[in-house]
C-alpha cells in the first residue's frame, strides 16, 4: 500500500513539471512568434534578439569557445584612508566582448547597426577585486549601466565604479613616503578557458583624472596573470593587475613636522651654550623639554598605526627627546659640581691641568675676568709677570672641570644629531 502512495506522489509530481515545462515553452514559443507583430524595426531586433536570450548563461558555454574581455580604466578621482589603507578608486571602466547570441542582419531592420540595451538584461562578465577592502556585493559584480550592442556581437558597456582595494603601506620615511598599490581583476566564478581577460592598449587613460590634494596618484604598469586558488585544484583563472604609485605631497607635513624637529635641534644646542649657573639656562632647558613632548605628542596623532615599520621621524623625535632630558639633567648635575668645595681627585685634577696647560684649552675653558686680564698682562708685561699669570690660571678647580664636562657634552649633542640627520636624510 505504501509503495502505490509513493508511486502515486512520483507520477503527480513528473505530471505538474510536465505541465509547467510545457507551459513555459508555450510562453516562450507564443512570445518568439509574435516579433514580426510590430513594424517598428527598433522594437522588432529587440524580441527578435531577447526573445529566447537567457542572461545568465555564458555566451560560449554550448561551443566550448573562450570569451575574450579587454578592460580599460579610465580613474577620475582617488581617495586613501590611511588608518586602514584602504584605496578608493572612482573610475569608468571599458569592458569589451563578443557574444554570438546577439547578432542581426541590419538589412533586416532598416540598416540598424547598435542598439542601447541595459546591462542586466545581457550576459556581463562578473568583474571583482580580489584584494577588496570592502567585501559587499557591490565589490562582486558590476552595477548595471548602457550598454552598446552591435550588429556583428560586440558588447561595449562603461560603468561608474567604485573600486575599494587593500594595500600595503609603508610609512618607514613619512612625511617623504611613497608606496604601491595594487588593484587585482579577475573572475570568481569563469575559469581562463571560459573567460580571459585581456588589457586594452595600456590599459588605462588619465586624462580625466583630477589630482588628490594629498597624494599624487602615478599608474605605472597593467598586468596580466594568470592565478590559481586552493579552492579549484587546478583550474586557472585570469586576472589583470593594476599597479599605482602614491607619493605624498610634502608641503603641508614638511612645515608643521620637519622645520619644528630642526628647530628643537638649535634650542637644544642653545641651552648647552649658556652658563650652566644661570637661570636662564634651567629655563630654557624646561621650555625645551616641554615643546619636545609636545611635538612628540602631535607626530604620534598625525602617524599611521598600520604600517609595518616605525617611522624614522618618530624615532628621531624620540632620540630628540633623550637629548633634551640629557640637557636639563647635565644643566642640575653643572650647578652643583660648579658650587663643590671639597678636593679634587688626582686624574680629575691632570685632566684639567692637561688642558689648560694650552691655549686653546684656555681659550675655550677660563671665561671670568681673572683669565682676560691674564691674557692682557701676557702681551704688556714681561716675561716674569707671564709666568705669575698662567700660574694662577692654571690651578685647576671644580669650576673648569664643569666648563670641560659642558663642552664635551655640547660636541657630544652635536655629533649625535649629526649622525640622526644623516641616517635620517640618506635613507629617506
């Protein structure tokens, strides 16, 4: 008994798709045999063409024959999001293929030779970006434009897209940073030997690009590969790659990065030149360090966080920032050793003998009066009054080893800025 219920469900079941079947094609046949109803020939090619025309179906499937598309971009405007790297592309594009379904005789229809048709009613190839930065659906398929269909197959149509791609950046020399990025087109559901893509002349057209106020947007080459993926064994797919250079303008992050990062150089110099007991010196030492944190502070919000290298600007700022603190901590350390009463080592008490037994010791170390008038005495007076002279000059004391810690300390700053600069510059 079961067996007749289960036979009986079959044979109603194949008897209702029969009748559906059939009542399609009658549709089908019904709607194919009223073209020649119109006489208007415009109307007449289109359900002379649409009438039986699936859009789904690709144009070569029945004839195994490849469906050859050129693409051509022509950009109008870029944007980049630098926090997430994310280029944005506003282009048209010019997509180019055959498909035999949809040819006529333009005798037929009073010498018509291309009509204006939508491009969800024909068969479009499903163009994405496979380094999308935006995974919606908008970024899988092409939005629906004009399109130009010609009398012998050819398909012409020129979307407006919004091309959202990822990129790889690298900020290791901002604000002088350049990188590439890169826009991958392919196909996710047409293998190469149903869909090729190919590059139409050089692939791209600028004239109507209007340049980023930020970055200035170079095409450097088009390419053609051909890709395989973990999903599809051994299938291959073709895909063009557009490869772009951006290069930042520098005029705005030069004035309010670089010239502040050499202007904190020459206060930190300034503030070792002053004399170490006066207060303008420990002021200026303050006020240096303060506008170095602040500096630091506002390169840290005007970086990136999604590179992979720290920026030598920062690293610089940060070396900077040591130098400042050295700056305020030798300028306390200066003071107290100036104000010691007590003796001096023996090596501390040679060296600075050492160096004032010369002249140039002298002249860069003994600044008080005792040493003007000493330098006085030794071109009016003779030889005995000399020698009582640099004597006295020469007794060392606390004093002239802080001027000899001081200048050392000064060369030592300007030798490690040096160094800063010159990785800084020749790698940048």
């Amino acid at each position: 008994m079961r067996v007749l219920q289960v036979f009986g469900f079959f044979i109603f079941w194949q008897s209702n798709s029969f009748i559906v079947v059939n009542s399609y094609l009658d549709i089908v046949s019904r709607k194919c045999k009223n073209v020649e109803d119109t006489k208007l020939p415009l109307l007449r090619l289109k359900r002379q063409l649409f009438c039986d025309y699936d859009s789904s179906s690709h144009p070569n499937h029945f004839k195994n024959n490849v469906t050859v598309v050129t693409l051509r971009l022509m950009p109008k405007l870029m944007e980049l999001e630098n926090n997430l790297a994310i280029l944005s592309l506003h282009s048209w594009m010019t997509l180019t293929w055959s498909d035999p379904h949809l040819t006529w005789s333009p005798s037929d229809y009073d010498g018509i030779n291309f009509i204006h048709v939508k491009s969800s009613k024909i068969w479009t190839p499903d163009l994405c970006v496979y380094n999308s930065g935006d995974m919606l659906d908008d970024q899988l398929e092409l939005p629906v434009t004009e399109c130009l269909l010609f009398s012998e197959g050819s398909v012409s149509c020129v979307p407006a897209v919004k091309f959202v791609a990822k990129c790889d950046p690298d900020y290791t020399y901002f604000p002088y940073d350049k990188y590439i990025c890169r826009i991958m087109f392919g196909s996710w559901r047409y293998i190469e030997e149903e869909v090729d893509y190919q590059i139409s002349r050089d692939g791209i057209s600028m004239d109507d690009y209007e340049n980023n106020t930020e970055w200035d947007f170079k095409f450097i080459n088009a390419v053609k590969e051909i890709k395989t993926h973990k999903c599809c064994g051994n299938d291959t797919f073709s895909s063009i790659d557009y490869n772009f250079l951006l290069t930042r303008y520098q005029g705005r992050k030069h004035i309010t990065i670089v010239i502040p990062a050499i202007a904190l150089i020459l206060l930190t110099l300034t503030v070792l030149c002053l004399d170490p007991k006066s207060m303008e010196r420990f002021a200026l030492a303050s006020v240096n360090y303060i506008c170095h944190l602040l500096c630091l502070y506002f390169v840290h919000w005007q970086l990136q966080y999604n590179g992979v290298n720290t920026p030598k600007i920062f690293i610089f700022y940060g070396e900077s920032v040591a130098l400042a603190t050295f700056a305020i901590i030798l300028t306390i350390l200066l003071r107290k050793l100036e104000d010691m009463n007590t003796k001096m080592p023996n090596w501390i008490s040679s060296t600075t003998m050492f160096i004032l037994s010369n002249r140039a010791g002298r002249f860069l170390i003994v600044k008080d009066n005792e040493t003007k008038m000493a330098d006085e005495n030794t071109v009016t007076e003779g030889n005995s009054n000399v020698l009582k002279s640099e004597a006295k000059m020469k007794e060392p004391s606390w004093r002239h080893f802080a001027t000899i810690i001081d200048w050392l300390s000064f060369i030592c700053v300007i030798l490690t800025y040096i160094i800063m600069l010159i990785i800084f510059i020749s790698t940048g």
